[in-house]
C-alpha cells in the first residue's frame, strides 16, 4: 500500500543525538511527530523504523537508533508523496518543528514536530497496530480444495507487501515426522499437535505463520487458537464432489499423496477427511472463502484484506 505516516516518538528524557550532516541536535524530553512517505510498501516502510539495527541513512534513523527513544504509535493515510508535507506543516501548528530534520528533499521545515498530544492526528488519519509477536493463520478445507494454491498465492502477496511469512504445510511435516505415514487419529494427534507447538514457537519469536492443513478435527485447530494470541481461521469451502474432480485432476500434488480420493474409494486409503473420516468444518473462523467461485489469487487477497484488518491496520 501507498501513503504517508506519522511516527509518534517519545524521548524518555533529554539527549542529544549526531544526525548526520545536521550534526548534534538537543532533543527534549516528552513526545514528537515524525511525517515519512512510502510509495511502494507502506507496512515494509514503518517496519523499517522499528528495527534498531540498520544502516543509517534517513535522519530519523540517528534518532531511533538511541536507547532512548522510542515509536508509541503510528497513523497513517493512503495518500500521494504530495500530502506528506501537507500534513507536516499541519502538525507544525500544534507544535515545534525541529529544524531541517527529514526536510533535505521538500519545501517543509521539517518533518520532526515536537507536540503535546497526538489526539488530533486521529481526524483524518488511521491507527496502524504493531503487537508484539508474529500472526498465524491456519488455512483450512477438504482435500481438494485448494489450501496449497490459495497459500502459495496468499505467500506471494505478503512477499510483495513487505511481509516476511513461514509457511507450514503439514503434508512436508509428514516427511520428517512421520515417513511412512499411516493416516492414523493418534498418528494426526501427533502431527498437528506437533505443527502448532512450531507455529506457536515461531509466532512468540515475531514470525508470521500461514499453516496449510486440512486439520479434519475442530479440536485440532481449536488447539493452536488456544495456544496463539494472534490466530485467524480461513475454511476454503469447497463441495466434495468438486474436491475430488479437482484432486483427481491435479498433476501437481505439492508433497501430498497422489490420488487420494481414488484410493479411498477403491479401500486402500480408509482414512481419507471426507470419505472415510469426518471433515469438520469451523463453526466461526474468522473468513469462509467459495473456491469455486473465487480463483487462488482471489482468494489469497481477500485472506490478506482480513490478516491487515486484524493484525496490522484498526
């Protein structure tokens, strides 16, 4: 996404801080307003600004990178780059602009205000969230219905926004886990408590998470929403009958096992979600997507819209 932001910074007491070619600036105790503008990835952008290891190179960055300092908030709004030194000349009335600071490539004083208070800014601006700890969203559905494809999608969009994400598909866990997989209840007991303990260490440690896996059992996914703070639901629905013309189709499995519907019905595979066990679909996931109605890529952006809603923007 395109548009400008306003980082709110609070200084914990007085310091001065070397800012590049401005030199030692003197920076009061109490709260600022920064005003960026990203054209490319907005979220990729802000993201930047919160880590305290990378290179210099804007002069906000001098600032951030002391012990001192730190991001409260931020409000942003999809805007041209042209708004961003509307908005800091705005801010400029409710505050004191540090001279020269951000402004070296437009007409504005500055784009560092010392204020008072950020309330104002909640007029025409969005609050952007950044918890602590990554997200995870569980992709579920019938064998069929379109969890890899729709993930793989959904992956790459993330990727493109500046969001760094670990996929889990729980048919690669297998391989490691489980060789020579049987398709048991206490063999899928094992699996998928297995993939939520990772996906639960992942997310504690900041990493984002999308988890493809049919997970036939609510409680198998009811799991991992107990265990992650950030969890969201995503049911592909799909009816049998087009999941197994679609499986029966497919030549690219994705590390599943090969016509596995097939070979349910001819009693080779007893234990197949669907046929011989039970598929339960979620009672309240937080979107229930129609995979004959919406290809992958739209699906997958429909899933990110919900992950920005939840996780990132408010």
């Amino acid at each position: 996404m395109k548009g400008i932001y306003v980082l709110i910074i609070k200084v914990s007491k007085n310091i001065k801080v070397n800012v590049g070619a401005l030199g030692p600036i003197f920076f009061e105790k109490g709260l600022y307003a920064y005003v960026g503008s990203a054209q490319n990835s907005l979220e990729k952008r802000i993201k930047r600004h919160f880590r305290k290891e990378k290179r210099k190179f804007w002069h906000i960055d001098y600032l951030l990178a002391n012990e001192n300092v730190k991001i409260v908030k931020v409000f942003y709004k999809k805007a041209g780059k042209t708004e961003e030194c509307k908005t800091a000349k705005k801010i400029m009335k409710k505050g004191k602009p540090i001279k020269g600071f951000g402004s070296s490539d437009s007409e504005c004083k500055s784009h560092l205000i010392k204020i008072k208070s950020y309330q104002f800014l909640r007029e025409g601006m969005c609050e952007m969230t950044f918890t602590e700890g990554g997200w995870c969203v569980w992709i579920t559905g019938l064998p069929g219905s379109g969890k890899s494809v729709v993930s793989e999608a959904l992956l790459k969009l993330l990727e493109e926004e500046g969001i760094h994400v670990q996929l889990l598909a729980s048919d690669n866990l297998r391989k490691v886990l489980t060789p020579k997989p049987t398709y048991s209840l206490n063999e899928r007991d094992i699996v998928y408590a297995t993939l939520v303990y990772i996906a639960k260490l992942l997310t504690s440690n900041g990493v984002n998470v999308i988890i493809d896996a049919t997970g036939n059992l609510r409680r198998y996914r009811e799991n991992a929403r107990k265990q992650i703070p950030k969890f969201m639901e995503v049911y592909l629905k799909c009816p049998l009958e087009i999941c197994i013309k679609r499986e029966t189709q497919r030549k690219n499995t994705r590390s599943a096992p090969k016509q596995i519907y097939k070979r349910a019905f001819e009693g080779k595979a007893p234990t197949v979600p669907g046929i011989g066990q039970p598929y339960e679909p979620p009672t309240n996931p937080e979107i229930t997507i129609n995979t004959v109605k919406y290809a992958p890529e739209q699906a997958a952006e429909k899933i990110l819209e919900k992950i920005k809603s939840l996780f990132i923007f408010k």
